[in-house]
C-alpha cells in the first residue's frame, strides 16, 4: 500500500480535495492523508460542495495538524505553503503550488479542483 500526505496551511481546501482525489483514483491501494501547517479546524463549505458535484462527500473529512501524522510516506506533497510546511520523512517529495481556491469564484474553484485530480492521478499513476 503506498502512503501519500498533502500538505497546505489551513488544511480545508487543497489538501482536503487532494486527499479525497486518491480516495477515489487510488481506492483501498492508497494510505492517502491529508494535514496542515496551521489548520483552520474546518473544511471550506466550498471545498464541501464542489466535490459534492462529483459524488464526494467531503463534509465526512477533519481539518488537521502535522502534529497528528506520523510515519513515513511514500510521497509528501505540499500545496504553496512554502516555508510553513515542515519536513515530513518521505520518499518523494513535491511542491505543487496551487493558488489557494478559498476565495476564488466557482468557474475558477472548479479549475483548481480539476487540476487537482488531474494531478493527484498521475502521482499515484508514479507510484505504482
């Protein structure tokens, strides 16, 4: 089984979609976490009903701290938080750079949403 973590601040919107995207593209495969640097302790309502257009139900998720994850990981995938994402052990270890969708219209909400997927397919693609 491969053991993936994305990493954002907040820990309520990339992360969360990102975790969620290798629930579905990876299935039971796939250790997928999710964790933030300062989690904001909730999930983006937006965040919630975007993936609930895709049969997701995100609201099932918590918004949580790196102090909560352990282990080492087969990737680690932080998502802009730059400095405020401390190391992880893990295999791979990649910077995506996404905006942050939080305040981002749906049309473009959804962009991001979709890159995400797109993304989080082709890492777990890699790892196989």
């Amino acid at each position: 089984m491969k053991r993936v973590l994305f990493i954002c601040v907040e820990n309520s919107n990339r992360s969360q979609m990102a975790e969620a995207f290798a629930h579905i593209h990876g299935g039971k495969g796939v250790d997928a976490q999710s964790a933030g640097s300062k989690p904001s302790g909730v999930i983006n309502p937006k965040a919630i009903r975007f993936m609930a257009e895709l049969d997701y139900d995100l609201s099932r998720h918590a918004s949580k701290s790196l102090d909560d994850i352990d282990g080492e990981f087969d990737a680690v995938i932080t998502m802009g938080c730059g400095d405020n994402c401390p190391w992880v052990p893990a295999k791979r270890r990649e910077d995506w750079g996404l905006p942050d969708p939080k305040n981002m219209g749906d049309d473009d909400y959804r962009k991001v949403r979709d890159e995400i997927s797109l993304r989080v397919k082709n890492l777990l693609d890699s790892l196989s």
